[in-house]
C-alpha cells in the first residue's frame, strides 16, 4: 500500500479564508495542501460583492486585519492575474443623524486616509451618485473590488503554480486527528491542519459551534445592468451601512440615526438591508445586501427584500432605468460574541470561522495573526 501523503500544511476549504492561510503558509517556505469538498469554490466566497473592506469594520482586530488584507491583495491581485476593477468608497449621508455620525467616525484613529466631501465635491468626482438633499458623502480611498466568482480561481491556480501548494477538490474530510487526515479518498497527514471550512465545519466541530451560539446568515443579492452606462469608479453605501458596520454602529453617536431608520425604515432594518453598490468590468451592478438569521434559513429569496434593494439603488444612483440579470442567495456563519473565532482543539490544530461575514476582507490578516502567534 502506497505511503499517505505528507505535508507541513493542511487546509480544510478552498474558500478565501483557506486559501489566505494556505498562502501565508506556502510563502514561508511550508509545503501545503488544500482540501475542498465541492470541485471548486461555490460558497459564499463566490457569492459576495468582492469587496475588500476597510472602512467600518469594527474597531481594533478586524479594522486592523482588513488594513493587512488590503495591503495583500493589492501586492497579490496583479500576480495572480485578477483585476482590481475600482478603489475606494463613497458613503452619502442624507439625513442629518447619519452626518453626524461620519463626524463622530472621523475623530476615531479608524478615520485615517478619509474625509467628508460636500455635495458638490462629490458630484465633480462621481457623477453617477444622487446627491439630491445629501448632506456629505464619505470618502475612503482603502477599499478594492475584484470579482469573486473570478478571483478566486486564479488566487488558487497562482498559489499552485507559483508556490506548488496542491488542491485537492472533491473531497470530503471526514475527520482531522492532526497529524492524520480523513477524507473521502483516504488518509493524508500534515504537521499542522488548519479548518477554514466556514459553515461546512459544523460536522467536525458541531460542539464548537453550539458553544458560540453561531448562527447562519442568508443573503440576497442582484446583478443589474443599467441601460444608459454609468461608471461608479468606487464602492458606494448609504445611512443603514451605517448601522451594519460595527465601526460605525458602535459609536455612541449611533443612537439617533437608529432612532430615525427604526421609524423611517423599519421594512429594511427587519430584513438587515442595506446598500452596498458595485461595478464589474462589463458595467452590471453587483447591488445588495439583507440578513436574515436561524439554524437552517430557508433557501428561498423574496421579491419584498429585492424590491427593497431596488428602491436604495435607484435612490442613490442615478440609474433609471435597469434590468436585473441574475439574483442568488447566499449564507455565512454568524456570531453574537465575535467577527471571527480561533479555536485550537490540539496544539497542532486551528479551526478558523469568519463570523461576520468579512471574510474576502480580512482573511489574510487573520492568516497571519493565527501563524504568528503558533
């Protein structure tokens, strides 16, 4: 019988998070194999807006691992192939509350590169935003956008091809006993195995996740093509982002703009929507988002929640006319206690889940936090 297969690296899940330890790993020298079950990426690495985002992320950890995340994908995007379709962020603020609240964001150490633009500033530098009745639009250079469903493709073959980190997809891991492997197919063996599996490692560590009450969160999503061509040249956002941001919502300053959206628009804050706008490089919108929370949310998406999508769209941008050309849902493990928790059965052994949903922005920050302190 053939010797099982031997690495210093194991990663369970081909998804962002894996592939940022898998590339962490595999540039310090480490031989490295990833492990996926489906044979390719189709889960919420793929499903989300590409967006690598570092404004509004809640203070400390995840602020500081979307800041390293940035850094990496902006040294790896051009190596790998992938494009970088725009950069930065514009957040209009209509309502008085949500301005003050800016206001308040920029006198945190989070505020650093940005600045408030007036109306008029605004406009002169991104004509396709509605500014109607805005009181200031933040303005964050940080932010990249890559195309998902592309990139992570071309991040696994580089990382193949540059470093010889082998993917094995189709593949079932049925148990980890570091430094021995289970899988569908046999037994492998590593030094260290790193579980970045996402929701999928509930059936190796169903205990973990009851013991951190960890949800799921679906999502809904659209791609729209608008009639008339409009170039966004950044990701835009509008007043409920700012309450879906913990590095806004957790602001004292907070309270009034919630005050008001509870009553202005409760539909939307029972759906968890807000607006997050995007551009791909044949000029559809990647628009969404809502949140809806349970064990197990049904797979089903909603005319309400996407009409309400539609609505923040065209009061934001100006696109009056649109066809919406594909929707899709999708679901992240969610957490009331943590963006993102590292458990470590065995001294050889780290399960990583991202439990906010910020995987594609700070994946590689936490990589390297999790290599740096083992």
């Amino acid at each position: 019988m053939a010797a099982a297969a031997s690495y210093d690296v194991i990663v369970v899940g081909a998804g962002i998070v894996g592939l940022a330890h898998a590339y962490t790993a595999a540039r310090a020298g480490l031989r490295v194999c990833v492990i996926e079950r489906d044979a390719a990426c189709v889960g919420a690495s793929i499903r989300n807006f590409g967006f690598v985002t570092v404004t509004g992320q809640h203070a400390e950890h995840s602020w500081r691992r979307a800041r390293a995340s940035r850094e990496v994908w902006a040294a790896v995007a051009p190596q790998a192939g992938i494009d970088v379709l725009h950069q930065g962020l514009h957040l209009i603020a209509r309502r008085p509350e949500a301005m003050h609240l800016i206001d308040a964001f920029m006198q945190t150490g989070m505020a650093d590169g940005c600045r408030v633009m007036t109306p008029g500033e605004a406009a002169a530098v991104a004509p396709a935003l509605r500014l109607d009745g805005a009181q200031g639009v933040l303005h964050s250079p940080h932010e990249l956008r890559i195309e998902p469903r592309t990139a992570i493709g071309l991040l696994a073959s580089w990382l193949a091809e540059r470093f010889g980190v082998r993917f094995r997809y189709g593949e079932l891991v049925h148990e980890v006993r570091t430094p021995s492997v289970r899988t569908s197919r046999g037994v492998l063996h590593a030094e260290r195995v790193i579980v970045c599996g996402n929701a999928d490692s509930r059936h190796l560590y169903g205990g973990w996740f009851a013991r951190h009450e960890v949800r799921l969160c679906q999502l809904q999503m659209l791609r729209v093509r608008p009639r008339r061509p409009l170039a966004l040249r950044a990701a835009v956002m509008s007043d409920l982002s700012l309450l879906r941001y913990a590095g806004f919502a957790a602001l004292p300053a907070a309270g009034a703009l919630r005050t008001r959206l509870n009553a202005e628009e409760p539909v939307c804050l029972g759906y968890g929507i807000h607006l997050i706008a995007v551009q791909s490089a044949d000029g559809s919108l990647v628009v969404g988002d809502s949140h809806e929370y349970g064990a197990a949310p049904l797979p089903f998406a909603t005319q309400e929640i996407d009409a309400q999508i539609l609505r923040l769209l065209r009061e934001t941008l100006d696109v009056p006319e649109l066809d919406v050309i594909e929707r899709w849902t999708g679901s992240y493990p969610s957490a009331a206690d943590a963006d993102c928790v590292i458990e470590a059965p065995d001294d050889a052994t780290r399960v990583v889940v991202v439990t906010s949903g910020a995987g594609m922005s700070t994946g590689f920050g936490i990589a390297q936090d999790v290599f740096a302190a083992w």
